[in-house]
C-alpha cells in the first residue's frame, strides 16, 4: 500500500514512542498535520505561538526524560522556533523540531514563507536535515531521533519541503541508521577512574560539584551513592538542582552567583572539586583566574569538547556519568573530612541563606518557601527567568531529578508558562507550578489558551513587583539606580486576565493572604489557576556575586553594596 511523506514522518514518531507534539499548522505542513488528524496514538497540542512549542516541548523532555516534539510551518513558523531551540540547546535537552518548508523546485528563490531555517539553526542544533527526497525521510527522522537523545542530548531539526510530504512510496520503509562519524563515548577510561578514585583518597576538603549531566544521564541512584560514600559536601548548578536531593545533611545547595554564600565558600576552599555533568560555566565560576585556586579538579563529562573548555583540569574523565560513577563506586571509600565539615559548618551558620520578613508587605522569598510547605516538596516547578527563577532555586529545595524546570544556559524570559504545560503534559499526575516574573510571563502569556484547552491544572505563581526585576537590580547596585527601560508601566489586571480565559485568578498583596490562596489553588483539579502575588517591588536577590566578582566575593548583606565602588558600571551581565 502506497504510503505519503508525513505518513512516514507520523509513522516514525509512533515507532519511537512519542505520544505528544505541540506546534501551529501552515500551508507547508497541512499534510502533516492531516495525518495527526487520524492518529490517536499522538497527541497533537495546539499552542498560541512557536516559541511555545519548542519550549512545551523542552519542559515534556525535561520532566520526562523522553523526546520532545515541536511542528512549525516554514517561514515565519519555523523562524519562531528559534529561541526555544538555542534554549534546548544551552541546557542538552533532547527536542526533534520538524519544519515544514517551499516546495523542492522553489528553494533558494525567496518564495512565499521562505526561510533557510538550518542555515539559521546552524550553531544552536545538535544536527539538522533538509530532506529533499521522500525515500530519504524514513532514514533522517530515525536518525535525528537517535541524535537528539543519545550522547549528550540536545535539539535536531529536521526540514521538509512540502512536496515530501505529498510524495509517495509503495511500501512503509522501516529506516536505518547509518552514522559511522557519530560515536558517543560512554564508558570512561579505566586509568583516569583510577586516577579519579586516587586523587580523591587523598583529598582533605574535596566537593563534589553536580550538574545537569547527571540528571540527563539518568544517574542520580549512582550519585547519592557516590556521594554518601565519600561523606563530603554537595553543591549543585541551577540545572543539578534535583540530581542530589537538596534537603540532605550532605547538600549546600546552588553554588554561583545567587548561591548560598557557605556553598560558595566551600567551592572556593576545597583542596578537590569533583565536576559530575557540570560545566564549569561563568555563573558558577565567576572570575576565572580566582576559581579553586588551591584545588585539584576531576570533570567528568560525556561531551569532550567541555572538559578544558572553561577551567583546566587535572583529572578528565570523558563519559557517561550513570557509567564513570558506577565504576568510581566501585573504587572509592569514605573521606576523612571531619575538620573539613567543621569548616563548612561554621560558614553555614554564620552565613545562613535567609532575607528580611515582613508583616506588612509579601515577600516574594516568602511565597516561594509557602509554596515549598504546602507541596511538602514533591511539586514539579518550572520557572520564568530573572529574580524569581533565582528565588525559586534558592527556597524550593529539590528531593528527585526533573522536578525543576528552568532555563539556565540561555535565560529564556518566557519559558515558564509553556515549560510547566510541556511538564504537566508529560506528568498529568503530579503537581506542576510555574512560579513567573510579571515581565516573563507576559511574554508567552497567550499560551493561557493552551493550558486552558488542554485542561492542565497547573498552578501558575506570578511574582508582581511592577519591574523587569533582575535588571532593575543591577541597575540599582552598578548603575547609580538608573531605570531605564525596567518598570513595568502597563501591566494588566492578571486576575481579570485569568477570568477572561475562563479560569480562576486570585490577588494576594498581605503576607497572611498567601497562603489561603495557594490552599484554594491546589483544590482545583481541573483547569489552571493564577495567583497573583503583588510583592516588594524593589526587593533583590541575595546572595549575589557581582559579574567578574570571584566566588569569596559573594555578598550576602544589601547594606554591603554601599561600599562598592558605583563608578564601575557597565560590567558584563
């Protein structure tokens, strides 16, 4: 029986298990689109803009640990899958991106809806095809899929022209992979493990510094048991948030610019970090040529190309952290760290994570740590980007992996919203919060609609404080308190917003109305619901080490700021 394109393109999403895609129809991607039609096996989710789709489709492989799927047509549609794809990219989510595109005999002459999005994608993909025949389509679907997932994970786009999709083959092809070029390492080298189990042996103040590596490789059983064995502390990046549960005697929490000044300290004091998926990027780091100066470094990684890339290090390990950490498991036998552990308890005691409370004004730290309380911490929570992404990681301490949904490498204003739909999409049983900016969720506010349509009970917490809140900070503290072009001046009734789509919207402007409105928003089970927190407007977030600062830089005090030197303006963000 003759089968078209986009039945192949449909059949081999079913043959890989995908379940749900999200994306927008156009004219180029009808055929697609009219075989989803009559495919029950896949939920096809209709969103209110591209961006939406990509990013749905980052949260569902987020929370899930499974592909996620987005369609645009070409053009326009496709161009707007672009800031979601570089997000997935920054952060090695595995996403497959299908775009529709001109017929073959058009491309290259500026037809209608003409866009040359894998030149576009080019350095923010893993891979990408342009498929130009329908005998080709089985074969590069099968292999973006494999692509996307295997190694270190991250976005393929596969473009197809139109009359690919409508071409035709006598039979179903079943697909083959052929990449002799593409060989992910995955098993570290017996000697460097060695040497890894070695150098820790002889550690006095080792830390173990965890990324999302370890979450994307599924290895977070091995890196409790790693870490439990050795007995030394644990810090973790904004992606790591999850990979070692945050509430355990041995966790200090996020390290980096908003991390807890003890984490900070304890990275900047320790004799060994050991690097597990991490890497080493500058919100960790921060001044490089003052990051872990007395210490040895052990980084493992799958990807080689980040082992040296930002930080020398003395023991590289190239492979997948489930593998390395089974085999160091194997090797290694507690630390003598005792003095150590005094140390880091003495700077956690006198540099306890914490912020001013207030009787008469909603905290915003207070909101999230309400949150926290009611969800006993079990919640899935993605976030905007800005402050409340920075408060949400500091205050919702994470038991499991892929309960925190968050845009790091790219900063993505705008992801939480469609993040938390992807999440709860790939979840339907458990809670799901996207905790937002003002500013944020405006941006992708129209994917209300999709939430509602869809029936997500998501619990959507809108930090208000009438500014782009995070660079309002820094042009507060560097800019002499300059704002310019950060208050939000034309910010709508969110409540009214919320009834307007049909779902519940609550305000809540008095610390003790915070949590009664979180408790009437966990009872609906239905529909989404908006709450929205009407808080401090110019409260910042603390710790903080400033940009080109290094770690023992970390102010944990507001008034401290007072003795910066404001002349220093126009650092790097």
């Amino acid at each position: 029986m003759a089968v078209t394109g986009a039945q192949i393109v449909a059949a081999q999403l079913k043959k890989h298990g995908v379940e749900v895609v999200f994306g927008i129809p156009g004219g180029v991607v009808i055929p697609l689109y009219d075989v989803l039609y009559d495919e029950s096996a896949i939920r096809n989710v209709l969103v209110g803009h591209e961006q939406g789709a990509a990013h749905a489709a980052d949260g569902y492989a987020r929370a899930s640990g499974k592909l996620g799927v987005c369609i645009a047509t070409s053009g326009p549609g496709a161009t707007n899958l672009v800031t979601g794809i570089a997000n997935a990219h920054m952060d090695s989510i595995p996403i497959l991106a299908i775009t529709g595109n001109v017929r073959t005999n058009l491309i290259g002459k500026d037809a209608f809806q003409e866009a040359d999005i894998t030149g576009i994608t080019v350095p923010i993909v893993k891979h990408s095809y342009l498929v130009k025949r329908v005998e080709d389509l089985a074969d590069a679907i099968l292999e973006a899929i494999h692509i996307a997932t295997t190694g270190r994970p991250g976005p393929v786009l596969v473009d197809i022209p139109v009359d690919v999709t409508l071409a035709t083959l006598p039979s179903m092809p079943e697909g083959k992979l052929d990449l002799p070029s593409y060989q992910p390492t995955y098993k570290g080298h017996r000697r460097m493990i060695d040497l890894a189990a070695k150098t820790i042996a002889e550690a006095k103040k080792p830390v173990l510094y965890v990324g999302g590596g370890v979450i994307r490789s599924g290895a977070s059983a091995e890196m409790a048991e790693f870490a439990r064995k050795l007995g030394v502390p644990v810090v973790n990046t904004l992606m790591g948030k999850g990979a070692f549960p945050e509430a355990d005697e041995l966790s200090l929490g996020m390290v980096g610019m908003h991390g807890a000044a003890y984490a900070n300290y304890t990275m900047n004091e320790s004799d060994l970090i050991i690097a597990i998926g991490a890497r080493f990027d500058d919100r960790v780091t921060g001044r490089l040529d003052k990051f872990g100066v007395g210490a040895k470094k052990i980084h493992i990684d799958i990807d080689p190309a980040e082992i040296g890339k930002n930080v020398a290090v003395d023991v590289p390990i190239v492979g997948d952290a489930k593998l390395v950490l089974t085999e160091l498991n194997k090797r290694v036998k507690k630390c003598e760290v005792a003095e150590w552990w005094e140390q880091v308890r003495r700077w956690q005691e006198q540099y306890p994570l914490t912020y001013e409370q207030s009787t008469e004004q909603v905290k915003p730290q207070y909101v999230v740590e309400q949150i926290y309380e009611l969800t006993q911490g079990e919640a899935i929570v993605a976030t905007g980007v800005g402050q409340q992404q920075m408060w949400a990681a500091q205050y919702y301490k994470c038991k499991r992996p892929r309960q925190f949904i968050s845009s790091g490498g790219l900063g993505t204003m705008g992801f939480g919203l469609p993040a938390a739909i992807g999440a709860q999409m790939a979840c339907p049983e458990q809670l799901v919060f996207d905790i937002d900016g003002d500013g944020s969720f405006m941006m992708t506010v129209q994917e209300l609609a999709t939430a509602v349509t869809q029936k997500l009970p998501i619990k959507i917490a809108i930090i208000h404080n009438e500014y782009l809140g995070m660079v309002r900070q820094w042009q507060q503290l560097f800019w002499r308190g300059r704002y310019s072009g950060t208050p939000l001046v034309s910010l709508p009734d969110f409540a009214k917003l919320a009834e307007a789509f049909g779902i519940v919207g609550m305000v809540v402007d008095r610390p003790e109305g915070v949590r009664p409105a979180l408790e009437r928003a966990l009872e609906i089970k239905d529909a989404p619901c908006l709450i929205d927190f009407q808080v401090v407007p110019e409260e910042n977030v603390f710790p903080m080490v400033p940009a080109g600062g290094a770690l023992d830089e970390v102010m944990t005090d507001p008034a401290l700021w007072k003795s910066l030197d404001k002349k220093e303006t126009g650092k790097a963000g």
